[in-house]
C-alpha cells in the first residue's frame, strides 16, 4: 500500500494555534519559580504516564526516572525553539530518559513485576484473562525491543506506539525530515513483526486463544 | 510494512474520529495486518495512560522539587540522586504549597486533552487583554455594567444578541477568548483569576459551547478551594448540558465531590456510570477503587 498523505495534525507551530504554553515556558527559562510550578503541574501528569509507559506502569522506578526528566525538561527549555511544542518537548524528554534508564536497569525482572496491575485492569474491563496475558507479554516484547533498538529507531517507535504521536509529530519533535521517520518506523516495526512472530510464549498464548 | 492507514488509527486513539472514521478503521482492521498489529499495541499501551489516584500529590512534588532546583540555584543539579538529598526543602516547598493541587492536574489534563472549541486568534486574544485592561476587570462578577452591555465581537459564537449602550470602541472578550483568559490564569496558578473568568464567561455567555466547557474548570478549582456544594453544581451543570466531552472529567470531578460532602449512594452511583460507560477513562481504576471502598 501506499504512504499515506502526510497532511494531519501538525504541532505547533507549523499549525494554526498557538502554543498556549510558550509563553509560560518562557518565563520559566530565565529561571521564574512561579512559572516553573506552573509548567511541571501542567505537563508533569503527562510525563508521568510516558514514563509509565516505557517502564511499565507500576515501576518502582517511575517517580525518579520522571523527576530526571522534569530536570531534564526545565533544564532543556533554554535550548528549546519551538520546533514543536512545549508539551511535545516535554514528553519526548520523558520518553528519552526513560528509554535511556530502561536499557542501564540491571534488575530487568523488577520491570516484569509490576505488569501485573495492567493485566487484573485488562481483566476487569472486559477482556478476558487470556487477553491480559496476550496485551501483557505483547508490552513485555515491546519493551525488549526498545532496549535492543538503535536509539533513534527506538525513540521513533516508542513516540508512535506509546504516545500515538502522528509521523509529522515525531519528525517535528525529533528534528528530521518526515521521510526519515518513515524509515525508522519500517524498520522498527519490522523488527517488532519478527520479535513478536519468534517469541514462544505468545505464540502459545495466539494458539489457546484460536483453540 | 507500511502504516497504510496511520492517520486514521490516530484519529481514532485520540477520540477525535467520527463514527463513520471507525467504521472505516475496523472495515479497514479486518484486512489489513499491519495495522491491526499496530492497533493492537496502541491499545496495549494507552491502558498503561492511566492515571493513578496520587498523581497530584505526585506532580506537585515534582513541581517544588523543579523549582526549588531551579529557581533558586544559577547551576541546576545535573541528576535526580543529588535533587534527592535536598528532598527537606522540597518537601517544606511542597507543604507550603499545600496538598490543595488535589485532582488539579487530572483537571488540567481535561483541557489539555479538550482544547478550547473554538480557540481565538492572537488579535483576538489581544483585543480581549486590551479591553480587560481598559476596563480594569479581571472578569469578576462586580464587573462594570457598562460591559456587559457593549457590542460583541463577530467572533463570539452561539451568544445571545446584546443591545449596544456605550460608547467604548474597545470590543468586549468573546466567549472563546475569556475561556482561553480563564485556561491560561488556571494554567499560571492564578486561581481566583481563573474562577472568576469562568464565572463572567458563565454569566455573559450561558448558552455557548466554551461556558458549558468552563463548567469541569470551575468545578475542579472549586473543589480544591473547598467549595463543595459549588463544585458540584457545576459538574451538574455540565452534564446536563449536551456536551459529551469531558463527561468522564465530569463524573470524576462529581464523585469526588459526593464523596466529601458524604453522599455515598449518589457517589457510588456516579462511580458506577463511569465505569460502566467509560471503562477505558483515566478515572476508571479510581472509580473502581471506591467502589470496592463503598460497598
């Protein structure tokens, strides 16, 4: 099939709108305390969950990993351009440093652990226990893949899965041509078609469910 | 492996589909594995988006921390190891600040996640700064008569006709641009300002799209100031109205003010809607949870 048109939602501020939070972030780069709060309460519940979603909802982990990124945001806001907007940096910058905390996590198990919450959330909404296991072992393998990845194809991959960020999102956010991220996506998401077909434990859980 | 139809799975995981977008997307679904895939780990993951009941408590502790590092210091610390051992600080900031953040951020979300309807220009949005200015109102209720009876913007949508009695040229805020006032004070911290914004676009503009929205706005920040009863009316209000997108925001806000003021019936009711309609909202598992605390 073919590409599809590139024509949808488009950050800031290629958009139309206006960034409602840059002139609050701008404060917040010449070091305003008042705008600094103000900005991490607006975006640090997103951050929060894009953490989350890298390291697995419950990680014990979660909150340090997000405090490093809410530094690395704040921290980052004077180099910021625009090229997106402020919310769009800041959960790239969440999603960056939990990817980079992920891949230097020695005790890995821990992560497998906290899956558990998801999966009972998974059950009472309606799925099936199988469905749990299935959605359970199908994030474990994302997860695996994103460690293993090179980091732009990871990062490309993680803001498309994870944040549902449009490829026009993802090349402003990232700073490269919307062309590139096509790349990085066939790539990624081939290499996550083969780790999702080789993996043996989902494919049991594929077969029960035919079954 | 193409992402043959990439847009229109994002239309849909961001709520912004129309019923005959989704058709197309599970026609689409049927045949297409590559998008299925992708759909499905969509899926897999937005359920980890979830948020958790101390979400604010949370964030406002990762807002003293960023401030107290970096307003207070010219070189910010480079790692969180160091920000911890200033944790005192942080936690004094944090208390100072007080434990009134309360579901303020989940608040916040809702209207990042629902931008304003309609959103003005920037020469919109500078006319209405001007005329507050002019007029030395912040939108609270004693505002001077004379303004609510100036000519309205043409921008002003779905507002009742205003007879033309003064002679300022300065036009009055539009519906849009005084919720997008109300927003931004909500967003600076500027509560009071914020409340009273949301209280003129109320009063000025009852039947329009943004005072039925501001109604989820007020309701938060009134439930923070301790305004109960308040708070609740307005969540009432809104889901009254016709307005359907922020009714999870709604209910959330509803429960949590049936729940102070002791009415556990009508609270577990009002949880119970939510689960029942909204299971995959971001308020589902905290409705769950008092729910099983209720029973």
């Amino acid at each position: 099939m073919a590409k599809p048109a590139l024509k949808l939602v488009r950050p800031s501020p290629v958009g139309a709108a206006p960034d409602p939070l840059r002139a609050l972030a701008s404060r917040a780069a010449e070091g305003d305390g008042d705008a600094i709060h103000a900005l991490v309460m607006e975006l640090g519940a997103g951050m929060l969950r894009t953490v989350r979603k890298v390291l697995g909802a419950q990680h014990p982990d979660a909150e340090d990993v997000t405090q490093d990124a809410v530094m690395g945001f704040v921290g980052g806001l004077a180099r910021f351009r625009g090229e997106c907007t402020v919310a769009h940096f800041a959960h790239q910058v969440a999603l960056k440093r939990a990817l980079h905390a992920r891949r230097h996590f020695t005790t890995r198990d821990r992560v497998g652990e906290v899956d558990a919450d998801i999966e009972e959330r998974g059950v009472a909404r309606g799925g099936s226990p199988l469905d749990a296991a299935i959605s359970r072992e199908r994030r474990r393998i994302v997860r695996e893949l994103l460690s293993r990845l090179p980091e732009p194809t990871a990062e490309a991959l993680a803001l498309h899965f994870m944040l549902g960020y449009t490829v026009e999102e993802i090349a402003a956010v990232s700073e490269i041509s919307p062309n590139t991220v096509w790349s990085r996506l066939k790539l990624g998401k081939r290499a996550l078609k083969e780790a999702l077909s080789r993996d043996r434990r989902l494919a049991e859980l594929l077969r029960e469910k035919l079954s | 492996m193409n992402d043959c139809r990439g847009e229109l799975l994002e239309r849909v995981r961001r709520g912004l589909a129309a019923e005959r977008d989704r058709l197309a997307l599970d026609a689409h679904l049927r045949c297409c594995e590559v998008c299925r895939l992708t759909s499905e780990i969509a899926g897999d993951f937005d359920a980890e988006g979830e948020a958790a009941p101390n979400d604010a408590e949370l964030v406002t502790r990762l807002a003293a921390r960023a401030r107290a590092a970096y307003a207070a210091q010219a070189a910010p610390p480079r790692r969180f190891t160091r920000l911890r051992r200033a944790a005192p600080l942080a936690i004094a900031a944090m208390v100072l600040s007080g434990l009134a953040a309360g579901a303020f951020a989940l608040q916040q979300r809702a209207a990042e996640i629902v931008p304003p309807p309609d959103a003005p220009s920037e020469a919109a949005e500078a006319r209405s700064v001007a005329q507050e200015r002019a007029t030395g109102t912040s939108g609270r209720g004693d505002a001077p008569a004379v303004e609510d009876t100036e000519p309205l913007p043409q921008d002003v949508p779905a507002s009742p006709p205003q007879p033309a009695a003064g002679p300022s040229e300065a036009p009055l805020p539009s519906a849009s641009a005084l919720y997008k006032l109300a927003n931004e004070a909500r967003r600076q911290g500027n509560r009071k300002t914020a409340m009273a914004r949301y209280r003129t676009l109320q009063r000025r503009f009852p039947g329009s799209p943004e005072a039925t929205l501001s109604r989820v706005s007020l309701g938060g920040l009134l439930l923070d100031s301790g305004a109960t009863a308040d708070a609740l009316a307005q969540f009432d209000g809104y889901l009254a109205g016709g307005d359907r997108r922020l009714v999870p925001e709604a209910l959330f806000g509803r429960g949590r003010a049936l729940e102070r003021l002791g009415r556990r019936a009508e609270e577990a009711h009002n949880w119970q809607r939510l689960v029942s309609t909204y299971p995959r909202s971001a308020y589902a598992t905290h409705a769950k949870r008092r729910l099983q605390e209720l029973q």
